[in-house]
C-alpha cells in the first residue's frame, strides 16, 4: 500500500469562498442540491450529502464589542467540511456489497458500478457524511478525488482553496505541519485552537481528514466524540459476508443463466 | 483468484474466496481502470479565468471537441493554480445547457423569438447601421465640425479582450459613433 | 477582498503569516473582516473623514516620510494666493461658479502660475467637466508648471505642506467617531499601524475596489489615499501603493484600449469640438510638455497612422479631422436619457447587462423600450436581451409588449476558451488566452464581430466625404478556420505598433511625430517586441523571482511597479535594503534591480534638466512621477480636478445625516439627472436608513455568468437583505421571510438575513441603521435563480471627474413583507416620492 494520504483543513485561514464545494462538484460531475435560501448565514448547502460531498459552515459568533453598548459579531468562523477517511470506517464495515473499499492510499471510497443502495453505510457513519442520493438511490460521499490520485493529482477542492485551507498530502507531514500551525496559533493567543481527528487513538483511529478548528467541535456541527459504530462487533465483516454471500449467489445465477442460455442456441 | 473474467473480479466473489474484502479484494473493474479524465485530453489550452481582474491562471482539457476539465494553472506567479467559486465553475459556464448557441430575432413589436440565419443578422445589422449613422449625421454642431452620429451607441468591454476592444472602438470612431461606453464606467 | 478576489487573497493571507496586519474598513462585517486583524465598520459614504484624519495624525504629528516628501511630491511648491479652501469657504473651494455648476480652477494653480488659458480652455475647467475630462489626467496629469517656487522648509504659509495641514486641521479622531462611527480606540489602532509600517524599512498598502469609487466624491476617495500614502512614501515601492481590484476580467484592458466616450486608446482625450481645432490646437491645449506626455505628438500620430495608414500624412494632419468631436456628456447615463429622448436610435450591448446592471434600471429599460434596434451578445439570454417579452415594467403595465417596437438581434457569443486574445488584469497585466476549442453552432467572438462587421459596412459606403473616415481605415486582418476568424495576433500587432522599416516596435520610446511609425496603443507598445507576442509568455512563476517578469506581459514596458524610481532615495539608492527594489549602479551607469526600472534607464540621478527642456529631459533625475509635467506627487493638484484640488468631506447625494464640516452639503459639483424616469429621494424621515449595494463571492455582476450555472445558483439562490438585529427587531423583520426596501426609484423585494455583521452605528449622537444588498439578480437571464433587480433602487448621479455612480450610499426605507405587485407596487412609489 502507498503512504496514507490525507486532507488537512485549517479552518483559520477559511474565506468561506466555497470553492471548494465548486471544485469538487465540477470534478465529480456531481448534480446540484437545489436552490433553497437557508437564512443561516451564508450557507445554502446545508450540511454533507450525496450531492454535496465538500460543505461550508459558517458560524457567526457575537461578542460585546469595543467601545460600544451594542452587540454586533465580532468574529465569523468557516470551516470546510468533508468525509474523514476514518481509520475504522464504520461505512466500509457494513458494507455488504463492496462497494466501499479502502485504497491503496489509505482512503474509503464507494464504487458507484456496485452500491446497491441499501444504505447501511449512511446510519452508520458517525459524522453523518455518507447519504443515498435522490432519484438515484445509492450512496455518494467524498472520494478524496481517488480518479486524480491516481494520476498524481490532488484532490479538487484541495487544488481550488484560494488560500491553501485545504491541504492535500502523506497524513503524517500534514499532522506534523498540524502540530506547528495549531501551536504558533495558540502562541499568538487563539488559546481555543485545536485539531480534530487527528489522533489515531480516537473513536474513528484517527481520520485521514482532520481539521484545525478555532472553537469546540459542536460549534461547527462537528460530534466531540465520535466513535466508529462499528467498535463493539469485530466480528461484523464475516456476518455481512456471509449475507452478502447468499444475495451474490443468487445474483450471480441470474447472471450466468441467460449466458448459457444464449450459448445453446 | 479463482479463474478469469468478470466473474472472478466481482468483488463479493473476490470476497468470499478469502481476498480482504475492504481493501484490494474490492475493486471493481471500473475502480481498476480509474484514471483522472484530463489524461485523456486531446489538447490542454493555457487560458486565464474570464470572471474578475485577478487574472488567475487556467488549464482548458478538451476531448474529442468537448471541454472535460477547467482548473487552475500551478504556473501562473498570481494564483499558483487555485481558483474560487466562479473560476472553478468555468466549465459548467462554457458548457451549462442553458447557454444560447443560435441567432435569435424579434421584430419590432413582435410577441416573440424567431430563428435568423448568421449570415442574415450580419447583412441586416450593417443595413440598419449605414442607414442610422446616414439619418442621424452631425457635420456641425452649433456651429462647430463635430462629424460624428449621436444615433449609434455601444454598451459594453470589460468582459472582452484587449483585441476586440480595440476593433471596437476603432470601427465606432470610424463611424463617427461617440456614445461608446463599457463596465469601466460604472 | 476574500469577498470578491479569493484567489488574490491568498498573497494577504500570507502577508499576514509573515506578521503584516491587516485592517478591514467596511460597512459590513464581510468575509475578509472575518480573516482580517482588525475590522472597523463605518457608515457609507464618510471614507474621506477617516482618511482625512489619517493625514491630520500623520501631520500633526509630522510622522511624513520627510526626506521623501521634500524630494518626490510637491509639498514645497508654493500655491498662487488667489487660491482658498474649503475652510475658508466653507465648503467651495475659490472658482465656484454657482449659476454654471462648475469650477473656474485657474486659481488653484502653482506660483507662479505663467500664462494661462481662459476659462472655458482650462483642463478641469467647464469643458472638461461636462465631457468627463478630468477622467484622462489620471494617467499623468495635466499641465503644471515643471520649475514652480518652492520653499524646502515648508513653513510658507502658502507652500502645499502647509495648506494640506490646515485643510485637514478639523479632520480628527473626533469627526471620525462622529461622522465614521468607528470608535476612538479603532481609528488609534489603525493610525499607529498604518504610520509604524511605513517608511524607510517598511511600506502599507491600500487596497480599494467600487466601495471607494462608487460615490459623487469617488475620485476624491483615491485622492485622498494618494495623498496619504505620498506622506508615508508608500508610493513606488514593494509593499506600498494604492491598489485598485477591478471586478471584470480585462476592465483595466477596455480603459487602456477604451470602449469609452471620452478617451482614445493609451489615455488620449477624445477631440471636443469647443476645445480642440486641429492636431496642434488639440496637442497644444491637452497636456504639458514636459515629463513623458510631452511626447503627445508622438503617440496621437501613431495612433492615426494605425488607424488610416496611407490615408494619414502630414498634410492632411493625418486625419485628425476624421475623428468625430464631443461636445459633452456622451456617458453611459446620458446615452440613455437620449433613448428615451429617442435621439438614440441603434443600440449594441456586448457583453454586459444594463437591464440589471446600471443603476436605475427602469430608466435602462425604457430606453430599451425606445430603440429602433438594439443588437446584445451574450452567452446566455441576459434580461437586457428580453426586456419587451418579461420585463418588469410589462408588470406595472407601464410598457406593453405588442407597443414596443425595438428590433431586437441575439448573437450568441463565443466563450473565453472559445476565441484567443489578451485580458489586461488589476495589476496592468496582459495574459494570452490560448483557443481551446471552436464556439458552438452561431457563437462567435466579438473579434469576429466587429471584424465582419467592419466588411460589410464598407461595403455599404459612397464616396461621399462623410464615409471616408470608414473607407480609408485600415481594416484587413487575416482570416483563419471555417469561420473566417480575424487574427488576433494581427490586431495585437497593430496595438503594438510597427516602425518604418514594418518590424514591430519594442518600445514607446520608438514611437515617431512624423508618421513613420504606427501604433495602436502606445502605452501597450513593446507587447509584441521583437515580433513576439510577450502577453503569452508563460515561464512558471516557480522558476522566477517574486516580480514573475516572464509570466505575460505588464504595460508600460512591462514594468510591475510603476513609479518605481521612487523605492530608491534621491541618490539612488535602495531606502533600505530590506525594501530595495531597483537602483542605480553608478559602475554601470545605470539603473538596475527586480524590476523594469521606471525612468530612462541611463538618466543619473544627479541629472538637472536644462532651461527649456522637453519631455522627459525637462525631468530631474530625482522625478519619479514621470507622467506628471513636473515630475512630482501631487499632494494638492493645481489642475485637472473639477470639484477641487483637495479632497473634502461632503455627504452622499442621500444621505441622513447633515454636513457638520461645511455649509456645503454634498459635492457641489456632482452630476445630477432631474428626470421622472428617476427621481432623487426627497431628504428627511422618509428615507432613514442607508442602503449599499456589494457583490458576494458566489455571483458576478449582474448575474450573467453565474445564475445560470447550477453550482454557482444553488450556492446564493435568492437576493436577501442584510440587516442588523436591531433593526430587524424594530421593523418586525423575521430571519428568512421578506422585507421591501423602497427609493423614489423602485420598490424591491428581497429574503431578510438577519446578523450581528450588520451593526448599528452611532452617527452625529444618533443610531444610523444601514441595508446591504447583493446586486447579482434579475428577473430572467436565462438564471436558474431570479429576484428583484437591486439596482433599480439607485439614483443617477454620478462623480464629476469620472462619470462613476453613486451605487454604494443612498437612502432608503424599509418594509415588512413581500411588496407589492403591478399598479399597486407603482401606487407606493408614488407616496413615497409625493405622500
């Protein structure tokens, strides 16, 4: 297998431009999510789907500010959101089908040729990424570009940050250049700046997508503590193989029998 | 492996004959043939964002006449390969189904569009220009030699190339058409 | 910034990495106040006080960058004694003439002012203030004297250091808290960074885009700014200036090469039939003869040349004649009062959308309405195109599709991956595009266009005189592809120019008064040196210094800094090495560094011109400002200006709040157009709150290229208004219903986005509530979202010198609720322009 790779968010240099969320979908040739004004800030999007596989929040915090009676905002957190390639997947996991897989960079991806849409995987994500799409029925999430990595490309959205939010590259050089920027923030008086997802010995064993946040997790929409749904049963791939098992063969039949059929004639 | 084929491939049979199911065991043939799409462009055009002035930089993949791919050019000194929303939407822009691609007319008080021929609209557009600028000649203006037709005006070149602009405004001085103006002015 | 130039961004969030901070003057809390140090609101429209409060700090405290001042600006030159200020006047500056509505600016001249022209002569007089004149002399200046009196110790009474100082004596932290709103610790915050990271080891940047220009004193904003940064010899250096970002792709390259009524290509005025006779009357009465415009001549010849070539010689004054005249306002806003006047018959809109993009759309769209034809090309039906088929005005029964009877011609345009051609970026840099691929079905390229165009028409000409000037152009591009697409290259030629011997021209310094050159452009000359076309040069920026020479191709002379003389210190040295930027090399005599050094390569910086030098040897070899007839900075400007050689605070043509420096309320000298088709906001409590109008990083302009694309729509689907909480508390405006903000003008609807990033500002001891509105909606435009046209809400009246709107301070009023349709939407606008 390659080096892990990985998507470092550093949430503190954020414009909240959503080029990201452009990029990905021009790359991913993924359809639009609607035209819905949410009066949330200036965010229309929502929240990760099968549609929208890179989200933008935007979290407008108010504070008394100088010099004056009135509130008014005083800072205007944004945070580029995306599947976390956790270590444990718990997507991948339940899988029956295969159609997710780990790459050889370390990433989950969902092979749209064989999701059948059953849709475990969606509950069983901790963050709540992976979704069955509308129409189309199977599930759709982030690919970490996987079609590009394997030319040698970044990943879209990575490529498009106008100012270098997303960075894409081996997990270890980004946890390494995490530490640094997280601690001159602090340095310089962000004392609530911290990674998330970073540590492998968190609930998911770390994420290959981990984020540098300005505040607690849950102001972002963000679980504190999430924890692969999947932890308690080891044992569930030979269980899900085993389904999987009898619906392929039948499948399986399905398929070989009018090919034989055909041979006769 | 047991045997060849599509069959052996599938996944769930790969699966069940002991491969990893999660990681290698997985791969459907479409995942093995995965490639970025812009390696199979014909052409890579270096072109620059057609929205604001920053002027970042793109790289255009067109394959078999279609445009696959627009994004940024990690060459260009001023945006180092990144672009934002609209840079990174150029290819719905020059490709987006709403986009009209055919010469439309509507006659004076007509209810609606009708179809014109290219050449048709050129002819009739030069007839309507000669015969304005002739109708509404200025030699002299209180007196003075002004040559020019206030019956003619234009709209419009912040969006277009230097090129273009040029001929623009060297055909209206030409004619005599003064009221030229573009995005610059507002 | 990060709001409408992400990518551009990047290079201040990594300023700010390296320790630079970053300020954010705005309204709004946006998001670049989001990523910035420090964000100070402020109410629309009273930049001047904060700006003006700056330099009173700067002086009263005398932290100007002294041995830069004395040497590059004009704080010595003593002032003519006819001259007085607005404080003296309160409000007027000397030459007001109230019955014209103009300025008489001779008084404003240097001492001694020399023999000058009468007034109606004068540049930044009466004439060219009805013709947008002074628009031109912001490439250089106009004429000054090159050797006025001065007084190095700048205690003269009448010297420019001193008259700057008491003209900004009341601008203090005190009126920018009353005026501005922003808070005495704020502005001390920005004063002590702004003048702690200027000087020798260190310079600050301006950046501005529309929310500075936008106003009836707009030009005066970056007047004020100059000033400043000239004080802090920010000016000519890495790191300093005053930085415009344009929001179109080659703005900047349709102001060079103008598609505008009032220039000729390289900032040439267009001739005014009152104002100019032949070419030397015209050359004679438009500029100086000293500094680089004195070689006018020059350019203005080469530029015929180009134009109608054989036809061009000596004795016909190479058809200077054949250039039509103004005798005016032949603007935008004007253009459009003679549609509706129905003086203008024929209308082409090329790539941009009126309809929704010009204020005061209804006015746009019954112009529209008046046209005997009217040809748009576009790539998508854009509302300027269907205005008689969906208009607003079809639903107000004002306009009714089967009256109308414009002649409408659609021509789908070709894309910009579809045709190649130069964009000339914000910083002045043109970049090739290469042609990816052949525009779809009948697209084609404006180039096409006018080309063919061009062919037909000459087809259709007599021999009578007056089609002469189209007969004799010069106008045989070559042709390629099943098309017959005209070369580009061929045209970007032309604008380069050619010399005798037909080879193209490297440089403007080549370029003849005697017709043996052409050029089109002369300021882009050297863009196609040594027969290469340099705009398509694309070494990777990795490969080169920070300075990227070899990527495109940046006018004039391919120079990236201009002024650049300046970064060193009069003897040519770098001011430190920290901010070295080119030098002189005494060894070599010459200058050198990273750049393209901006002065004659070989002149010392010991050189003093001789009595009655021309051009640029009439300059010192200390004279950074090579455009300016003296060489200098102008702190003041002894003309060229037509509302005044100093920057003074008047309130927005709208505005809640009174004056409380002068008398004189607004610019007295801003351009109004009393017509019913759009009315001016009666002043008092009709209209109490103040509305600005911005772009989001999601949308372009007016739409056109950005609603009709899926992932761009669904980002920013609807037009909202941004109010605070406060006064959507006190309207009973709820987060995500509807609100109606209404001027004279129109009546809009728009989502409500209630936010703290809004705030209320204390204004002269009062609560000022201001709206933001996005602009980028329309009703049509083959969008996939629509809204309300936002536009439609401003007034027409525009900045005296350069004929820019006031788009971003009015009033208006606000209302609960969606608003309403038809007759009756008209009905409210008649009480709140009468009730």
């Amino acid at each position: 297998m390659a080096e892990r790779m990985g998507f470092f968010t550093d949430t503190s240099v954020c414009i909240g431009c959503k080029a990201c969320e452009v990029a990905c979908k021009e790359w991913n040739q993924i359809p639009d999510d609607g035209f819905v004004f949410e009066a949330t800030s200036y965010d229309n999007t929502g929240m990760l789907g099968a549609s929208t596989w890179r989200h933008v929040a935007f979290i407008e915090q108010s504070r008394p500010v100088l010099a004056g009676d009135d509130e008014g905002v005083d800072r205007w957190l944004m945070s580029s959101d995306v599947c976390k390639h956790c270590t444990h997947a718990a997507c991948l996991d339940v899988c029956p089908t295969g159609a997710l897989f780990r790459t050889e960079f370390d990433t989950v991806v969902v092979q749209a040729d064989i999701c059948n849409g059953c849709g475990y995987c969606v509950p069983a994500c901790p963050y709540g990424v992976i979704d069955r799409r509308e129409g189309d029925g199977r599930a759709w999430k982030c690919t970490m570009c996987y079609d590009r990595q394997l030319g040698g490309l970044e990943p879209a959205c990575a490529k498009a940050c106008p100012t270098d939010s997303i960075q894409f590259g081996p997990l270890d050089e980004l946890r390494e250049r995490a530490e640094e920027r997280v601690t001159r923030l602090r340095a310089d008086g962000n004392e609530e700046a911290r990674l998330y997802g970073e540590s492998p010995g968190d609930g998911v064993g770390g994420a290959g997508a981990f984020f540098l946040l300005l505040d607690e997790p849950e102001v972002y929409g963000l679980p504190p503590d999430p924890v692969v749904t999947t932890r308690d049963l080891p044992a569930m791939w030979r269980w899900a193989g085993a389904a999987a098992l009898s619906a392929a063969g039948a499948v399986a039949l399905a398929f070989l029998g009018p090919s034989r059929g055909g041979g006769r004639r | 492996m047991p045997g060849r084929g599509w069959l052996a491939r599938w996944p769930v049979i790969r699966q069940l004959t002991g491969e990893d199911g999660r990681s290698d065991a997985a791969r459907s043939a479409r995942t093995d043939a995965l490639r970025p799409r812009t390696e199979e462009a014909g052409t890579v055009a270096r072109s620059i964002c057609p929205y604001c002035a920053v002027g970042c930089g793109q790289l255009v993949y067109v394959k078999d006449g279609e445009v696959t791919q627009i994004e940024g050019d990690p060459d260009s000194p001023i945006s180092r390969g990144r672009l934002c929303p609209k840079g990174s939407a150029s290819k719905q822009l020059v490709t987006h189904p709403g986009r009209q691609t055919q010469v439309l007319y509507r006659r004076p008080y007509g209810t609606g569009w009708e179809r014109l021929d290219l050449d048709t609209a050129m002819e009739m557009i030069a007839d309507r220009v000669a015969r304005t600028r002739r109708e509404t000649w200025e030699e002299t203006h209180e007196g003075r030699v002004v040559r020019r037709t206030l019956g003619i005006a234009s709209l419009g070149g912040a969006t277009l190339d230097d090129e273009e602009n040029y001929l623009m405004k060297k055909l209206y001085t030409a004619l005599g058409a003064i009221q030229v103006e573009n995005q610059a002015r507002i | 910034m990060a709001e409408c130039h992400p990518v551009g961004f990047q290079w201040v969030m990594e300023a700010k990495a390296r320790g630079a901070k970053v300020f954010h003057v705005d309204p709004r809390f946006t998001r670049t106040s989001a990523l910035a140090d420090r964000h100070l609101p402020i109410r629309a429209g009273s930049d001047i006080v904060l700006l003006g409060a700056l330099i009173h700090h700067v002086l009263e405290n005398e932290l100007d960058f002294r041995e830069y001042v004395l040497a590059y600006t004009n704080a010595a030159t003593i002032v003519s004694e006819d001259f007085r200020d607005t404080e003296d006047l309160d409000g007027l500056f000397s030459g007001w003439d109230q019955e014209a509505a103009t300025y008489d600016p001779r008084s404003w001249a240097y001492e001694p002012s020399g023999e000058q022209p009468p007034a109606d002569q004068a540049e930044g007089g009466p004439r060219d203030a009805e013709a947008a004149g002074a628009d031109t002399y912001g490439a250089g200046g106009p004429a000054a004297h090159p050797s006025p009196r001065t007084d190095p110790t700048l205690t003269h009474p009448r010297c420019v250091y001193q008259i700057v100082k008491r003209h900004f004596a009341r601008y203090t932290p005190e009126l920018v808290e009353r005026l501005c709103g922003i808070p005495r610790d704020g502005f001390a915050e920005l004063a002590e960074a702004v003048t702690a990271n200027s000087g020798r080891e260190r310079t600050t940047a301006w950046v501005y885009s529309v929310g500075w220009t936008q106003h009836t004193v707009g030009a005066q904003y970056i007047r004020t700014a100059s000033i400043l940064q000239l004080l802090l010899g920010n000016m000519g250096r890495p790191g300093g200036g005053i930085l415009a970002l344009r929001g179109h792709a080659s703005i900047q390259g349709s102001t060079d090469i103008p598609t505008l009524f009032n220039i000729l290509p390289g900032y040439l005025d267009m001739p005014h039939a009152e104002r100019h006779g032949g070419l030397d009357h015209y050359l004679e009465v438009e500029g100086g003869t000293t500094g680089f415009w004195g070689n006018r001549r020059s350019y203005v010849v080469s530029l015929l040349k180009a134009w109608w070539g054989e036809a061009a010689t000596e004795e016909n004054d190479f058809c200077f004649g054949h250039l039509p005249r103004m005798t005016g306002d032949h603007g935008h806003y004007t253009t459009v009062m003679g549609q509706i006047d129905g003086t203008v018959k024929g209308y082409f809109v090329v790539g941009e959308n009126p309809a929704v993009g010009s204020s005061g759309g209804r006015a746009q769209r019954l112009g529209l309405a008046n046209l005997d034809w009217l040809v748009v090309r576009d790539l998508t039906l854009v509302e300027t195109a269907t205005f008689w088929l969906d208009g607003p005005e079809l639903e107000t029964g004002e306009l009714r599709t089967e009256d109308i009877g414009t002649e409408v011609f659609f021509l789908p345009a070709a894309s910009h991956v579809e045709k190649e051609g130069t964009f000339t970026n914000t910083q002045r840099l043109l970049q090739w595009r290469e042609k990816a691929l052949d525009p779809p079905g009948d697209c084609r390229s404006e180039l096409w266009f006018y080309h063919h165009l061009g062919k037909l028409l000459r087809q259709r000409m007599t021999d009578d005189e007056i089609d002469r000037p189209v007969r004799e152009l010069t106008w045989d591009y070559p042709e390629h592809g099943v098309h017959r697409e005209p070369s580009a290259e061929a045209v970007l030629r032309e604008i380069n120019g050619v010399g005798p011997d037909g080879r193209a021209l490297s440089n403007s310094t080549q370029l003849r008064p005697d017709g043996s050159t052409a050029c089109g452009c002369w300021i882009y000359c050297g863009v196609y040196a040594d027969e290469v076309n340099q705009a398509a040069r694309r070494r990777p920026g990795r490969e080169q210094s920070a300075v990227a020479p070899e990527w495109g191709w940046a006018w004039p002379a391919n120079r990236r800094i201009l002024y650049n003389r300046a970064s060193a210190d009069p003897e040519g040295n770098p001011w430190s090495e920290r901010k070295a930027y080119v030098w002189w090399d005494a060894g070599r005599g010459e200058w050198t560094g990273q750049d393209v050094p901006d002065c004659e390569i070989g002149k010392p910086p010991g050189y003093e011109p001789p009595e009655g030098a021309r051009a640029q040897a009439a300059l010192a070899g200390t004279d950074p400002f090579i455009m300016q007839s003296d060489g200098k900075g102008w702190l003041y400007v002894p003309a060229g200006l037509v509302d005044g050689p100093l920057p003074a605070h008047y309130e927005p043509h709208e505005s809640p709040v009174a004056n409380p420096l002068y008398a004189q309320q607004a610019n007295p000298a801003r351009r109004t157009y009393h017509r019913p088709e759009s009315p001016y906001n009666a002043p008092g409590g009709r209209f109490p709150y103040v509305l600005t109008t911005y772009r989001l990083t999601e949308h372009h302009t007016a739409g056109g290229m950005s609603r009709p694309l899926a992932y761009l729509a669904e980002l920013q689907p609807e037009l909202f208004c941004e109010v605070s909480p406060q006064l959507a508390g006190q309207l009973g405006l709820a987060n995500g219903g509807w609100a109606t903000i209404v001027t004279s003008r129109a009546v809009v609807e728009a989502r409500v986005l209630v936010t703290g990033r809004m705030r209320p500002l204390r204004v002269e001891g009062r609560v000022v509530h201001q709206v933001g509105l996005p602009y980028h909606w329309g009703w049509g435009g083959g969008g996939l979202v629509t809204g309300d046209v936002a536009n439609d809400l401003m007034p027409l009246v525009l900045d005296p010198n350069v004929y820019i709107q006031e788009g971003k301070a009015m009033t208006c009023d606000v209302r609960p609720g969606r608003r309403p349709r038809g007759r009756a939407a008209l009905d409210l606008l008649e009480r709140y322009r009468h009730g």
